[in-house]
C-alpha cells in the first residue's frame, strides 16, 4: 500500500453528542485514513464508536456492522471482542480522565465510495487509563456493498464528548 497521504479535512467538537466527517469520500481514493488525536468523553473512562454516512449524509444504523478487536491492558490479561450484525463499529477509541491523557487512533478504511463492494476498516488505539496503558487493534466490514459519503464518531451510551479532533486523508 502506498503511504503518501493527501488531506482531505478535520473536524473537532466540544461538548457534542456525536462528531461528523462529512462529504469526505469519492472516486479520487479507494482508501482513506483517518486520525484522531484528541478524544475525551463526559464519562471520563469510555468508547468511542463509528457509523457510516450513506451517499445522501444520513448514519447508517443497520445491523450491517461485524468487527473483532483486541484489547491490550498493560494492568490486566488481553481479551478479544468480537461481534457481527451491530449498528456500529465499537471499541475504536477510548477516552480517560483528563485531556493531558489523549487518545492516538488511526483507522484506514477501503472502498467506502465503491458502490459495488463492502467498505473494510483496520483501526489501533492507545491510550491512558487510571491503570495503565490500553492498546486497541480492530478490524471490521460494513456488509453493505453503497457508496458512503462520511463517518460519524460517538460515545458510548448516550455521554457527551467533551472535546474531539479528526483529519481524514486519501492515501496515494
């Protein structure tokens, strides 16, 4: 895979239910990587989630969603989670106790504009707990071959995200 990276757009929020980057997709790039580096949730110890936007903007929240994830705890023993037919990718970021902890996310996502194939996501996560360090490493498919249009960020549950930051770029 090439490793030239084209910016495309960031977005960040304050004290928002969710984060959209919209209209960020298109025939230019079959694949796209984004990057989060500020993530912090009202909960103060929680998940960060992604949703697609389908071609007309609206989230997609069918049960079109299967993931696995593996969860690295410097404290503890790593465990998996997997799951199929969700409304989301979930476990992609984590959020801690203060903003001097950040989160350093990135996820490559492939074919999203192709309307003839599912969209396919990587993501790796570190991040500050009260414990230690947590490490996240995801795959996932969006079982539904349309062209998507954007992503959406959110909490888990229904907290409120304190502060967020994300650039999305096409990769060459």
């Amino acid at each position: 895979m090439a490793t030239e990276l084209q910016f495309i757009k960031s977005a960040s929020g304050t004290s928002v239910s969710a984060l959209d980057l919209t209209d960020c997709f298109s025939a230019d790039y079959d694949v796209y990587q984004v990057h989060i580096t500020d993530y912090v949730n009202s909960d103060l110890t929680n998940w960060l989630e992604v949703q697609f936007l389908d071609s007309g903007g609206t989230v997609i929240s069918a049960l079109e969603y299967d993931y696995a994830v593996l969860v690295e705890k410097s404290y503890a023993v790593f465990t998996e989670e997997r799951n199929s037919n969700q409304a989301k990718f979930s476990s992609v970021g984590y959020s801690h106790s203060t903003s001097n902890h950040t989160t350093s996310n990135t996820m490559n996502i492939f074919n999203p504009y192709d309307s003839s194939s599912y969209t396919f996501a990587k993501w790796q996560t570190s991040a500050m707990t009260g414990s230690g360090v947590i490490g996240l490493k995801g795959i996932g498919v969006h079982k539904s071959a349309e062209q998507l249009s954007g992503i959406r960020f959110v909490a888990v549950g229904s907290n409120t995200i304190n502060s967020i930051f994300a650039s999305i770029y096409g990769v060459k």
